[in-house]
C-alpha cells in the first residue's frame, strides 16, 4: 500500500472518530456494524451494547414503525435524506436525529450520519405555541394588519428552524439557553418581570428585549408564556400531580380557569381530563 493510500485511511479515520455527528455503518440485519465515538456519548450506551442489540431497539416506540418503513426504502436502493426520528438514550431522555443514509447495496450496508436537532425541534415547538398564543392579540387588529405581522414573525422564527436564511449561532443557542433556564429558576414568581430577567442575566431590559427578538423574533414576555406551558405540560407527564392548582402553581399562573383554558387551545386538551392519565408531550431537551 502507497503512502497517498494510507494517508487517506488515516485521514478518513480521523475525521470518523472526531466527528460531532453520528456516524454509522449498519448492516441490511438492522444491526450496527460500526459506529463513531458521537454515537455512544449521544445515547449513553457503551459499543457493546450499541452492537448487540437491534438498531430499532433504540428508537422511540412512537417512530419504530416510521423508521423501519424507511429502512425498507434504504434496501430496496433508495438514498434517505433528512429523515427525523427519535432515539432514546440508556438514561431515558428523547433525542431527536436527522439522517441522511446512502445504500450500498452490493455490500449490503447502509453508510448513514445523522445530526442531533433538539434545538430544532424545541423551535418548532416555541413557534407552534407562540402561534396560538398570539390568536387573540390578531384578532384585535385588522385583517392585513394581523397578516403583515403575523407572517414577519413566522418567518423571523421559522427561518433558523428551516435551515433556510440565518441559521441560529453556536452563541445565540447558549444564550437562549441560559435565558430559559433563568426563566424555569423563576417560573413560580406571576410577577415575572423582565426587570427581574434582566438583573439575572447581567444586561439591561432594553439589551434583554433585542437579543431575544433578534433570535426568535418576539418578545421575553411571549417566550416566558411559552415556558411556562412547557413546564406544566412536563409537570403532568410525570404523573406526581393530581390537581389543576398544583400545574397551576408550577406553570406561575395566578388563575387556574384561565391557565386551564389555554393550555387547552395550545396542546388541545383539558388539564383536568390528563391528570390522572399522564400527558405526553414531546419536548427536545
């Protein structure tokens, strides 16, 4: 073997272990053949166990099916591009993949990498509950008023999200991370002021106000409702409260009726009906 050959072995190599995407080489058996450091640290299983076990016995019960209809696909010679699924790590937390996987149908392999897109996901979900937040403020305005706004907006948010226009920075995504978990600490305050937000986080009100509308597109107040209906809908899933007061309390509203009113025009459900049931409402951690 030439020296050009072997360094472009190494080369290949080492971009397959330093890689912060999944890389994969699974058989047509369904099984992992090979897999890069990404994939172990993601899921939380060791190589063995990674290897032993059927691929589909990682992914979420709910995409199962989904997933092994495209694996059909994959062996009958077509190419999967973007296909989102979920996968549960050995620790029980949901973790949301996007795949592209190429066939290589002589060998009967699948040379597969995927992107994990939790912040994605939790975008869309931001979006999807601004959206029916915002119905009554539209409704106070007249009709191309609404629309104007309203599309600016969709498209100010939904544009990291399409992975068309700005994607989100590295910087941007920690920050509003760091402003969510600001919120969360706080969440039982009503009175949650941006002044309170703003001292946390070391900026002014007027900073505060910007940087949150220069990356999602609307206002630290709409996005602490968000939060808010995020942590309740968390809180019932775990199956511990059995009263509309106490997800009440959790989410900071001061009114149970009106709290309960719109959860059930944002997640299309009674809070009293779920209580004593469980709730499953995904959530991209």
């Amino acid at each position: 073997m030439d020296a050009v050959t072997l360094d472009t072995l190494f080369d290949l190599e080492y971009f397959f272990d330093l890689s912060p995407d999944l890389l994969c080489i699974a058989g047509y058996d369904g099984y992992f053949k090979k897999i890069n450091p990404a994939v172990p640290k993601t899921l939380g299983y060791t190589y063995q166990e990674l290897f032993a076990s059927p691929i589909n016995s990682f992914v979420h019960p709910d995409d199962q099916e989904v997933t092994s209809k495209n694996r059909q696909r994959i062996r009958e010679d077509q190419p999967l591009i973007n296909f989102e699924n979920r996968y549960i790590t050995k620790g029980g937390e949901t973790v949301w993949l996007s795949w592209t996987s190429m066939p290589i149908k002589r060998d009967k392999m699948v040379f597969a990498i995927a992107k994990i897109i939790n912040h994605k996901k939790k975008l869309e979900e931001y979006l999807r509950i601004w959206t029916i937040l915002d119905a009554d403020d539209r409704e106070k305005r007249s009709f191309n008023e609404s629309v104007s706004i309203h599309e600016s907006k969709a498209l100010k948010i939904a544009a990291p999200i399409s992975g068309t226009g700005n994607e989100l920075l590295p910087a941007d995504q920690i920050w509003i991370n760091d402003f969510e978990a600001t919120i969360k600490k706080h969440i039982g305050k009503i009175e949650l002021t941006n002044n309170l937000l703003s001292i946390e986080l070391i900026i002014s009100e007027r900073q505060l106000f910007r940087r949150v509308k220069s990356i999602l597109g609307i206002t630290p107040n709409k996005f602490v409702q968000i939060i808010r209906f995020k942590l309740a809908s968390e809180a019932i899933a775990t199956g511990k409260y059995s009263t509309l007061a106490e997800i009440t309390s959790i989410a900071g509203f001061d009114t149970p009726a009106y709290f309960n009113k719109l959860f059930k025009e944002v997640y299309g459900i009674n809070v009293l009906d779920v209580l004593n049931k469980g709730f499953q409402a995904d959530s991209p951690a």
